[in-house]
C-alpha cells in the first residue's frame, strides 16, 4: 500500500476517532476549508506518523512532524486513538529489565510540541486532551541517588502523572514523582518537583500553585484536533 493510500486511510479514522457527532462534522468542515498545500501537509504528516506508529504497542494515529526520535528497551508506548507529535520531539522509554518495563501512556487527542523530551524509566502517563509545550523536559528518574549525610536518600525513579487536560507550558521541567491535576496550566520555564492539584494554575522554580481556576481551552489558541502545521 502507498504512502498516500495508507494517509488516507488514517485521516479517515482521524475523522471519526470515536468522538461526538459534533466533533466529528467540525473535524471534516475544517479538513475540507484547508488549502490544498495544507491538505497535503496533513496527509505526509498522517503517513508519518503510520511509521512511527509501529514503535507502539497499542497503535492509533499520530499527526508527525520531522526528525522525531523514539528509542525503546525493555519498554511498552501505549496511544489512545489519536495524538500530535512535533518536529524534534525526543522519546526514551528504557526499562530495567523484561521484567520491570517503562511504560509510556499518551492520551486522546494529546499534543507535544516541538523538542520536548520525554525519558521513562517507570512510568510516565500523560492524560486526554493535552498540551505539552516546546522544549519541555517529562522524566520520571534521576538517574543516580544522591547520598545526603543528613537524610535518607529518596527513589532515583518515581512514576509521572498529567492528568486529562493539563496544558504545560514552553521550556518547563516536570520531575520524577509528579501528579498534574486534571484541567491546570503549568506556566512557563516552571519546575514543577510537587504535586500539582486539580484546577490550578501553578508556576516558578520550584512551582507553586497561583490560583485556583476554572479550566482553559486551548481551541482559543488555535489548538485541538483540527491544528495541521508541517
């Protein structure tokens, strides 16, 4: 089957991926709206992410951009339908042994942006409905203990959790250890080493929560389902 053909296909499942009708008919009104480059773009990218998507152990539909690294070892990368994987991005998912795997979960309709890298030794999930900025660092270890003389050393390895529907903003560095609550924005350049809950809007190095908030939405941004750039 051609590159084109198998692109065609896959858009057809990135059209009705299981969301609402709703969705689905905005999906295709605004596939139909794009210049014919644009489409084009979208189909190379479709059949990008076809490749890469045999690194995965539970396949589904990956819009690519260029020169994405995955390496995986003693690994398992699991994806839910459908997700956007941007030029440069960087994943390792490098277990101990056959016997204790890393695991990487990406949830529906999830977004990682330009340059980002992921390292899983245990266990990194990232939720539905995410965005994950450029130049971010995700890992669940820290490679060696430190041996304080006047504490007991922590883990070298602690599983990450990002909720459904958290944004993460540009240049930040998520931690070992880490729960994201679902629905919060974590500011960019933050260094988030604790817990995060629900609803927040949190910063700083280390970050903090700044406020409660209600949500976002990053369709406002240009964001979501529908977004094609080469």
């Amino acid at each position: 089957m051609s590159a084109l053909a198998t692109a065609i296909r896959f858009l057809r499942m990135w059209i009705r991926p299981g969301g609402g009708v709703e969705e689905e008919s905005q999906r295709l009104t605004n596939f139909v709206r794009m210049p014919l480059r644009d489409k084009f773009s979208a189909l190379v990218q479709f059949a990008r992410g076809f490749c890469l998507s045999r690194k995965f152990d539970t396949k589904g539909l990956i819009l690519a951009g260029k020169s994405i690294k995955i390496v995986k070892r003693n690994g398992e990368i699991h994806l839910d339908r459908y997700c956007r994987i941007r030029n440069g991005v960087s994943i390792a998912v490098v277990g101990k042994d056959k016997a204790h795997k890393a695991v990487l979960r990406i949830g529906y309709d999830s977004g990682i942006s330009d340059r980002t890298r992921i390292n899983v030794t245990t266990s990194v999930t990232i939720g539905k409905g995410c965005s994950i900025g450029w130049d971010c660092d995700i890992w669940d270890t820290s490679w060696h203990r430190v041996r304080f003389v006047d504490r007991e050393s922590g883990p070298v390895s602690a599983p990450v959790v990002i909720e459904d529907h958290v944004w993460v903003g540009s240049r930040s560095i998520i931690q070992k250890g880490v729960t994201i609550g679902a629905n919060s924005v974590i500011a960019a350049g933050s260094v988030v080493t604790k817990d995060i809950p629900p609803n927040s809007l949190a910063g700083g190095v280390p970050a903090r929560v700044i406020k409660q908030i209600a949500g976002w939405d990053r369709r406002a941004y240009g964001e979501g389902p529908v977004e094609v750039t080469e």
